[in-house]
C-alpha cells in the first residue's frame, strides 16, 4: 500500500472541502446582501433560480437560521 498517495489524496480532498465551504459562505453573504438590499419584488426567485435553493433554504438564510441551504 502506498500511504503518500493516500495521504496526498486526503490533503486534496481536505483543501476541495475547505474551498467549497468559502465559496458557500460567500454565495451565502451575498445572496443575503442581494434580498436585503433590493427592491425588486422577484428577488427571491431570481436567488432561487440563480443557487437551486428552495424558497425554504432562502427563508431559513434570511433568518438567519441554523444550516446551509443546501
């Protein structure tokens, strides 16, 4: 068995992991900022379509609330 190949493998996956994590946090912060901060009555929809969140997801981010929306 070749153990540095696994771990290189583990250390790829760890770093995917810890990059998706951002950018969901970042898509998270701005879709947040784009509800708050606009006036367009088809905002939510448009986030909706935009991330594949559920109306609920986008409830529960505007809340605040605990958990990822997806």
């Amino acid at each position: 068995m070749d153990t540095a190949k696994l771990e290189l493998a583990a250390q790829r996956y760890q770093e995917a992991e810890a990059a998706l994590d951002a950018a969901r946090a970042d898509l998270e912060v701005e879709a947040v900022a784009f509800l708050r901060e606009t006036e367009e009555p088809d905002a939510p929809a448009a986030v909706a379509r935009i991330t594949g969140w559920t109306p609920e997801d986008l409830r529960r981010l505007a809340e605040g609330g605990e958990g990822q929306p997806v």
